[in-house]
C-alpha cells in the first residue's frame, strides 16, 4: 500500500521531506514500521547545492500475504487515521548529516 505524503501533510514542502515526516509519525504513533520513498531515497542537488526533490512523495507500507490477521490491518488503519487527524500538528525535517551514497538508509535528519 501506497500513501501519498504529499496529499497527506500539504502544509510540509518537499525539501522538508514529507514523506520522512509520515514514516516518523506513524511509527511514533503506532509502532508501524513503513519506508519513504520520495525526495530522501531519490533527491538530487543541483550545482548549488539546492534540493531537486523526487516527483512523488510515497510512503510504502508492505503486508505481506498470511501473516497478518484483520486486526492487524484494522490497527494499521486506525493508527493511519490518528495521524491524519492530527496531520497539521507534524512537521518536516531536515537532514543533519548524510553520506554521498544512499544516505536514505544513514542520514540523520532532525524536526525543522
């Protein structure tokens, strides 16, 4: 399953990753585990230095067949739509430290 994080947290710019932002909630929410795939996985930078953010902001969310009964999907929904409730309440974040080279799986990113 797919969430578009941009749809879901339009008051954060995409330089302020928030599709990062989501994954950050709903694991703080709820403990569900999920993964970014937008502008921290696949940005780039421009000469300048300036962000040219991922044409999409997903957040992944895998289910794998036979190992989760319905009230597991019900929680994961639930937690999903607490997080959307509050959605204005979260913010972006910034990166703090990244390394050259899928920095998605060791940037350090900090609340803007």
């Amino acid at each position: 399953m797919y969430i578009d994080a941009k749809e879901f947290l339009p008051h954060i710019p995409v330089d302020q990753y928030p599709g990062q932002a989501l994954v950050c909630a709903l694991y703080t929410e709820g403990g569900i585990r999920s993964v970014e795939i937008g502008s921290l996985m696949f940005g780039k930078y421009d000469n300048g230095g300036k962000l040219i953010p991922s044409q999409m902001e997903l957040v992944r969310l895998a289910i794998p067949r036979r190992v989760y009964t319905q009230s597991h999907i019900d929680y994961v929904a639930e937690v999903i739509i607490e997080v959307f409730r509050n959605r204005n309440e979260l913010k972006g974040l910034e990166i703090t430290e990244e390394s050259p080279l899928l920095r998605h799986f060791t940037a350090k990113l900090k609340p803007v």
